[in-house]
C-alpha cells in the first residue's frame, strides 16, 4: 500500500469530490472512531474518579448524580 503525505486541507477537498454515499461512509467511519475514543475517554476517567473519591473516603459508585457533579466540581477547583 501506498502512503501519501497531504495535509487535511487537501483530505477534505477529497473527501469533497467523494459521491454522497462515499461521503457518508467516511462520515460514519469518523463518528464510529470518536465515539470508540470518548468512551475509552469516560471510562478511563471513571476508574480516575473512583480512586480519588475512594481515597476520599467516598464511593463513587453508590454517589448521586448530583453529588458526583459536586465532587468533580470540588477536584477541579483544587
């Protein structure tokens, strides 16, 4: 296979000549990739929360949603 250096300026304008179908392929392909990213992103980030609010003396899991809001609030500002 072939590798082939352009910029995404030029990957867009490709994309751009793509027929509709083609282009909602790559749309989907895209949205596929970044949903699978944000969930690796939430999970991972989950697992950080629960330790610090272990460590806290917390348990994340039984938390409400509104006192989860609270404690990420509190940890950001820190």
């Amino acid at each position: 296979m072939v590798t082939l250096n352009l910029s995404d300026q030029q990957v867009v304008e490709l994309v751009k000549q793509l027929p509709p179908n083609t282009k909602q392929v790559v749309l989907d392909a895209l949205i596929a990739e970044r949903e699978l990213w944000w969930n690796v992103t939430v999970t991972k980030n989950e697992e950080s929360l629960r330790l610090l609010a272990s460590q806290r003396g917390l348990d994340w899991d039984s938390m409400p949603e509104e006192k989860r809001e609270e404690f990420v609030d509190e940890i950001l500002h820190e």
